[in-house]
C-alpha cells in the first residue's frame, strides 16, 4: 500500500524507510540522533529552569529601595 505512494517526495522518503528498517547499521545510527536530539533538549530544558531559579534568587536578594 505505502510503495503506492503517488508523490515522488514520499515514494522516495518511503523507500529510505524501506533500506534503513532492512540495515540494523542505519536504524542503530537513526536511534542514536533521535536519542541525542532528546538528549540535547532535556539539557537545555535543565538550562532554561536552572536559569529562572537563579534569576528568582537574585531577585530576593537585591537590595530594591534605591
């Protein structure tokens, strides 16, 4: 049904998913970005929260009655 795919574009991306599910090589590799693009964006999560907690504590402490 998939390789019925009208759309050169698909045909051609459903193809790629074809060789790549058949190569233990290329899924492992496709696991390992997936994992890092996840990776990457927990850290800058961590980042972005442990910044605001700074900015918070920062705030308390400043002195505001200049």
């Amino acid at each position: 049904m998939l390789k019925q795919a009208e759309v050169p574009a698909i045909s051609k991306a459903i193809d790629g998913l074809y060789v790549m599910n058949d190569n233990d090589r290329l899924k492992e590799l496709a696991r390992m970005r997936e994992k890092a693009m996840h990776d990457r964006a927990s850290e800058l999560e961590e980042a972005i929260l442990t910044g605001m907690e700074r900015g918070r504590a920062e705030g308390r402490t400043v002195d505001h009655s200049q």
